[in-house]
C-alpha cells in the first residue's frame, strides 16, 4: 500500500516532511534579528532551519554516507611544532591502499571543518617522489602510543583498525587555523604534521581530550603493545631535520584569461 510504504521508508517520510516545511511561511522579521548578530557566532533562524531540514531530507549525500571510520588526534604547524591542535578525522575507505578525511575541531554538529587529510599504505608512498614524500608525516608513533583513538569502538576492533593504520603515511592540509582564528578561516591553508615521539604532544590537551571523549591513552598504548613497529621511511617527517616547506602567498600572472 503506497500510504504505507511512505509511513515506513524514512527517506520518504523525509521528503514528505520536507514539502511540508517548504510550504510553511516564515516571518521575515526572524531574518532581521539573526542578521543583527556577528555572522559567524548568529545561531540559525526559522528559516534557514526549515531550509536546512527539507535539503537533509530531499538530497542523497553518498560522499558523506560512505565515511566510516571516526578517529580522533593532534596534528602541529609543519614548521612550528608549539601551534598543536586536536583533529576529529572523519574518513572514507576508498581502497586497501587509501583513505580520505575531513577534519574538524569537534564532533558536535556545529562542529568547524578545519581541513583535510589523505592517507596512504607504505605501498604507496614509497612510490612517491622524494620532494612529494616531503609533505607527509608517519603514524607510527601516532598508534604505538595511543595518541591516535577511535573513539566509541571497543579495543579489539580498535586495535585492528590501528594495526592497519600503523605503517601507513598522512597528508595533511589545515584550511582553518583554528588555534589563532577561531572566528573564521583566515589566512592560507597550512601543512601539518605528526608526533613520533614521547614529549612532543602537549600532556594537558592529551588529558582534557581523554576527559571529554572518555577515551584513555594509556590504555590504548598497552593494548597496541605488540603491533610491530615499522620502519619509518627517512623521507617522511621532514621537520625532523631542522628545516620544513609550508605554504605563502605570492603574486603571479593569470593565465587563459577569457571575458
């Protein structure tokens, strides 16, 4: 019966509700309020929620349906390591050999999307130019010492998702530097890079992320003991050597100008 086939396929009660949310008038002085309010911090009017719950509803998202994996770290500036900032990677398994993440500085829903990072299996990225393998940093040491968690998963599945994470290498771009610009996404986008070794992540952020998330990195450390360690190519972790490369503005011609 179609009338219940609507009632118990979510998507298409969805879409009823959201045609009936599109049909509701929205008094404009709820606009005019909101609009009054610095952009950035002016919660969401009638208008804008109604809009916003009719797209949820109308619209697939495959990109978004197909992340399945939530883990939480810290990343810092490649090319100062005393900028450090907590990371909520939100990522999709694309293949074997690489997944692709989205960054945030929460896991609320009005969470701010901070950047982005690709991750590759040693594989891979012992296939990559010396200048490209300059960009990306190990999680070796990420793993092995439980700074990296996926939070909410039990420790044998998270083992077995950090087993595999283990020799794999990140590239990692910040396209929001949230540690000095909280109100909007000033600036260029920043290379950032990992931790690999004990007293390099700052210990209060570490403990105020176990509190909050209800994770413990001690534990996850015990429990990750014997994952091998892997031979970290020299490549990688370039800060390591005292010098790093890190994005700048600079002027340039434009090209194939039409119009």
């Amino acid at each position: 019966m179609p009338w219940l086939h609507r009632f118990t396929c979510r998507r298409c009660f969805g879409r009823s509700v959201a045609s009936a949310l599109m049909a509701v008038p929205v008094v404009s002085t709820m606009g005019r309020l909101a609009r009054a309010q610095p952009a950035t911090d002016a919660p969401l009017n009638t208008r804008s929620h109604l809009l916003d719950t009719a797209a949820d509803a109308l619209q697939t998202k495959r990109p978004l349906d197909a992340m399945s994996a939530y883990l939480n770290g810290f990343h810092f500036y490649a090319d100062d390591m005393g900028r450090q900032v907590e990371a909520h990677h939100f990522c999709t398994h694309l293949s074997e050999d690489f997944h692709q993440c989205v960054i945030y500085d929460g896991n609320a829903g009005n969470a701010k999307l901070i950047g982005v990072e690709y991750i590759v299996s040693e594989r891979v990225f012992k296939s990559l130019p010396e200048d490209e393998k300059r960009l990306w940093h190990s999680h070796d040491y990420e793993v092995r010492s439980g700074e990296l968690v996926a939070p909410g998963v039990p420790l044998i599945a998270e083992h077995a998702v950090m087993k595999d994470l283990a020799s794999t290498y990140g590239k990692t771009w910040h396209t929001w530097q949230i540690d000095r610009d909280p109100a909007l996404p000033l600036g260029i986008p920043q290379l950032m890079m990992g931790f690999v070794q004990d007293g390099q992540v700052n210990p209060a952020m570490l403990q105020a992320r176990d509190s909050r998330l209800r994770t413990d990195t001690r534990r996850a450390k015990d429990n990750r003991s014997d994952i091998p360690e892997p031979e970290v190519d020299p490549a990688a972790n370039s800060w390591r050597s005292g010098r790093t490369v890190q994005l700048a503005l600079q002027d340039v011609p434009m090209r194939n100008l039409r119009g």
